[in-house]
C-alpha cells in the first residue's frame, strides 16, 4: 500500500499514470502553426486527438464567430496520412447544452491584455477547453505559445482545479519574415500583410534594448515610438508583463519573467504576438 499525505507529492506519482494520449484542440482552418503541436504531440504519445471545433462561447457578439474560417476538408486532408492522430469534431448543439447553468471563470487573469478588448474571451476558453479535457480524459495536452495569456491562464487553470492534465507549451511558429502564423492572416490585404511584420518587429527592438533595472514604462514608450513607423497597425495594446500572474513589474528583472505582448488591428484584423525579453 501507498499513502499520500502530501498534494504535490501525489500529483508527482499521478504524473507517471496520465494517459500516453496527446491532445492538441485547435478551432480548424489549421496551418504549420498547429501542425507542429500534432507534430511535437506524436512525437510523444501513443495517439494525438486533434479537435477542430470553433467554439462560440469565446467570441464576443461584434466578434468574427460566423465568419470565422472554417475548412475542414483541408484540415483533414493535412491530417489523414498520420495514422495515429483521432480528429474529433462534434457539431456545437453537442458540445453545449440548450440551457446551461454552469460558467467557469478566470477573475483577473482574464481582464487584462487581450481581455480588456475581448471581456468574457478567457472565460469561453476556459469553458472549451474544460469540457474537452473531461471529454477526452487525463492527456499531455499541447497548446502554442503564441497564444501567450491563453497559456498563462490555462496553466492556471490545471494547477488550480487539480486537472489531470499535462500542459505542454510549444513555440510560436512563424513566417519567413516573422508574421506569427494565425488562422486570421488569410483576412489580411497585400499592404496589411507587408505591415502585419510590425508585431513582430517592435517586439524584437524592444527585447534587443531591454536592460536590467530599467523602468519599465521606459522601454514601453520606446516601443510604442517604434510602432508608428506601422502606420497600417492600429495599437490595441503594448505591455511587460510576469509571466506567472501576468502583473506589471516596475522595472526590467530577468526573475519575473518579463514578457513583451502586443496586440494591433491591422485592417479590421486583430493581430497578437509576444516575446521573452530574456532567454
Ligand atoms: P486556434 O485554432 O487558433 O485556437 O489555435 C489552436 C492552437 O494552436 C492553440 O494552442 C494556439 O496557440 C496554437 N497556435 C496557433 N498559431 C500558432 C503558431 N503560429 N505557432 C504555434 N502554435 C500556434
């Protein structure tokens, strides 16, 4: 017989039974950005479930939901030669009850960055994303780093509500001139997709010019200087954040942390990315 009288130390013996299942939900319209989660998933499991599901709960009502891309053909075509990926993707009457009672909520952590624009998006997040880990069952699940406040908040998420989940974050895939992969890109015009770079640029000028004990308002209001040399961006926000609780520090210290988040509207399409400013 086995007794634990400590949580950490079961959830370190829990770890050794989870499930060899990979899991990688996306919402479709899939490109190299999510193929690399399938890829890293495989690499690792005994089979991947690939959910493609766009899920209304975290589109706000003057959001794209209803034209959001949608191309499942292709998606499966990009997934049919592996043969231990499982692709679920149930219709959203299936996926939600008529009237539901329950919510899930992330306070805070949801208010902030992407969250001031978008109230109630982390929300519809956490709620997909908890009803497809039930579904699915205890899994290494894979998510993109790229969706940075998503990451921090799931992460969150598992830890808090002692999920028997294994959160894996994976790197920001990215065009040859460093546009972070997004199933939105395709919205963009020629002239937009030139300037769509500018995330991407201001973001690395602002992790080149980071100094420890800088204040960080400082380097902010450099970066936001930089930005306008975008003119077809549109800044939503520009911000340093602690990577654990996604607070502001005052000044630049490699232990918080820091990351480097941005979001612009390029056209009517809003565009995010972020960057470590160390490491
Ligand atoms: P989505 O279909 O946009 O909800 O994305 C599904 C998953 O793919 C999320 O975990 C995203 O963070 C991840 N993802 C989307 N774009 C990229 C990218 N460019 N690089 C890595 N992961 C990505």
């Amino acid at each position: 017989m086995q007794v634990f009288t400590s949580l950490k130390a079961f959830l370190d013996f829990r770890k050794d039974y989870l499930a060899k299942t990979g899991f990688v939900p996306t919402m479709g319209a899939l490109h190299a950005g999510h193929l690399s989660l399938v890829k890293q998933a495989l690499e690792e499991n005994e089979q991947v479930i690939v959910s493609i599901f766009v899920n209304p709960a975290q589109f706000g009502p003057s959001e794209d939901f209803n034209k959001y891309p949608r191309t499942p053909e292709n998606d499966l075509e990009k997934l049919k030669d592996l043969s231990k990926v499982i692709v679920l993707m149930p219709p959203k009457e299936e996926v939600y009850l008529q009237h539901p009672y329950f919510s899930i909520s992330c306070g805070s952590l949801g208010n902030v960055l992407c969250g001031k624009t978008r109230p109630d998006h982390f929300n519809g997040v956490c709620l997909i994303v908890n009803k497809l880990f039930n579904l699915i069952g205890p899994c290494n699940a894979y998510f993109g780093r790229k969706d940075f406040q998503q990451t921090v908040i799931l992460n969150r998420m598992v830890k808090e509500l002692n999920l028997p989940i294994n959160l894996i974050v994976c790197p920001t895939v990215r065009e040859a001139d460093g546009l972070a992969l997004s199933s939105r890109n395709i919205y963009l015009n020629q002239e937009e997709r030139k300037q769509a770079i500018g995330l991407f640029e201001t973001l690395k000028l602002m992790k080149s010019s980071a100094s420890i004990g800088n204040p960080v308002p400082e380097l902010v209001k450099s970066g936001k200087e930089y930005f306008k040399r975008f003119p077809a961006l549109k800044l939503d926000y520009l911000e340093i954040v602690n990577k654990e609780d996604l607070s502001t520090p005052d000044l630049i210290f490699s232990e918080n942390n820091p990351v480097v988040a941005i979001a612009a509207y390029c056209g009517s399409t809003r565009l995010i990315d972020n960057i470590d400013l160390f490491g």
